[in-house]
C-alpha cells in the first residue's frame, strides 16, 4: 500500500530542512527537534472551558500535571476523566508537546483530561516513568471527587511510549484495590521492547521512526538488557491479560511497532477483552496529531474520541 500522500509531502519537507534523525543527535538536541517539528505540524489547538496547571505527590518528588475541561461543561460538574501520557521514546515530549491532542480528547470526549509530565529518560531510567504515571494515576483515582471526576468513568491513554505507559499502568490498576479503570486508549503503542517482530525488519529507513531510531530510545530507556522482558516494559509479556478494560488499539503500517501493537490487539481479544483495533495501512508513526500536515491524523483523533466518549459515556439504564 503507498504511503498517504501528505505523510509523503511531510517526508519530502523533513528531507529539504535536512532534519537529522533523532538517534544522531543528543537527548537535548533531540528534545529540541522534537519540540520545533510538533509546532510545525499540529492543527491550531482547540479552545477549552478551563486549563489548568496542578501537581500531585510523586515516588520521588511531586509531579506537573495538566488538567482540561471541556467546553460546555461547568466548573462544578462532575464529568469522566481520561489520564493521559505523552509519547516521545521516553525521552522526549512534555506537557506542552502534546496540548493539542489533549483539548481534542477533552471537547470530543466530553471529559476532563489529566496529562502527566512523567520524568523521561536518560536521566531517568525504566521504571521511573512507570511510576510516575502509575502514581498519578492512582491520585487522580484517590482524589476523584475534589478533582470533579467520576471514579467509576476514568480511562488511561498514550501514543508510542504514553501508549506503552497506558498498556501498563491499566495492568497495574487491575490488580490495586482501586476502582476499575473504564477505557485505554493506545495509539500506536509499543508492548514489546525486545524488538524482534517483523515490522522492525520492514521499517529501517526514511520515516520518521525506524527501527534503528527504536533500538535508540530502547538503549536509553532500560536500564539492561534483562529490563526488555519485564512486563512493565514490555506488556505484551504479561502473563495474563484477562480482566483489563475496553481498549482501542491503534497501529498503522509504516511503523516499526506495528506488529506488536496488532499482536496486543489479538492477545487482548484471544483472553476476553472488548477491543476496537483500528489500523491505518497507509499511515506512519506519529501522524496522530499532525493535522497541520496530514489530515488523517484529526481523523484518526476524531476516531479515538469518539470510541473514548462511548466508553465513558455508557446509555443510561
């Protein structure tokens, strides 16, 4: 299947800007990368009733986190949540990076929005960024009534790495004694970081993520080479993945974690989860979200809300 021709143009754009991939560059210089090829490629945000900067206690120190509210709604209404986590290879993205999508989710959705601006890695190895967002989680959980949200309505979600993060903090809130998580939203997510499905072999040049690019954000991210087989980086290794709520599942084809993520799709269904598996076959990594440049990706965002307003929004009995 050809390559959707505005991804194409993006590709043809990065090549004339001679953009170097990210695994040349420094993590600093690759944040700052990252940071400039967002802004170039997102749709204007959307306006929303309230955004706010708040923090909450983390395993080390305390966490940013931002929250949304969707317009329409009043500040004192109580309204389902969506926890979100931002991709970026661990390494790169903050809270900033991902703010257009988050409004998306909140207005489409009608809920709320936490992000987490969970820490990143190298400075910061496996399994910080799991803790952080477990931990932000588990307080957006505790602290549902202040916050004006329904505890029984709470989803988790991410692309890339934040889709990884999701896949794995809803295999840990099964397992708290905590109210039951509604909905994970992961686009195209990573859920086996041992690299060996073959999309790693078919994706190795041109794009935005390759397979080289991959092995690059995974060297930095883990602490050893033992860490690819722990299930809180790699939750497709999980023994069991019964029990885990409703999930969209969103993988394209021109993305070294393709095939991982459709193989957490089939797991997901094979031990009686409800998924939605949505797959793009002419789509790369990352176009989620670059609606300035490639309309599929507001498409693909309109899919997701949607599929997330319907989870958290159950018809009255």
């Amino acid at each position: 299947m050809p390559l959707d021709p505005d991804a194409e143009t993006l590709l043809a754009m990065m090549r004339a800007a001679g953009r170097p991939p990210f695994d040349t560059l420094t993590p600093d210089e690759a944040r700052q990368a990252f940071r400039d090829g967002r802004a170039a490629t997102q749709p204007e945000p959307q306006d929303v009733a309230d955004v706010r900067d708040v923090s909450c206690p983390g395993p080390v120190s305390d966490l940013m986190l931002r929250a949304y509210r969707p317009l329409g709604s009043s500040a004192h209404e109580t309204l389902p949540a969506l926890v979100y986590f931002h991709g970026g290879g661990w390494l790169l993205g903050d809270l900033d990076s991902h703010d257009v999508a988050c409004r998306h989710y909140a207005n489409r959705a009608g809920c709320r929005v936490i992000s987490v601006d969970y820490r990143m890695a190298p400075e910061h190895k496996f399994p910080a960024a799991v803790d952080d967002c477990a931990a932000a989680t588990r307080w957006v959980l505790t602290q549902a009534r202040t916050l004006g949200i329904d505890s029984r309505r709470v989803a988790v979600g991410g692309d890339s790495a934040g889709g990884n993060l999701a896949a794995v903090v809803a295999l840990m809130a099964r397992d708290w004694d905590l109210p039951p998580l509604a909905f994970q939203l992961l686009v195209y997510p990573a859920t086996d970081l041992a690299m060996t499905h073959a999309s790693y072999q078919r994706v190795t040049d041109g794009l935005m993520l390759t397979s080289t690019t991959m092995a690059w954000f995974i060297e930095h991210y883990l602490r050893r080479p033992q860490d690819r087989c722990d299930w809180r980086a790699s939750p497709l290794r999980a023994a069991d993945l019964s029990g885990l709520p409703r999930a969209l599942v969103l993988t394209c084809f021109y993305d070294p974690l393709c095939d991982e993520g459709i193989a957490y799709a089939r797991r997901l269904e094979s031990e009686g989860v409800r998924v939605t598996h949505l797959h793009f076959s002419d789509q790369l990594h990352g176009f989620v979200g670059q609606g300035r440049m490639i309309r599929a990706g507001n498409m693909a965002l309109d899919i997701a809300s949607a599929l997330l307003r319907n989870a958290l929004w159950p018809p009255a009995e």
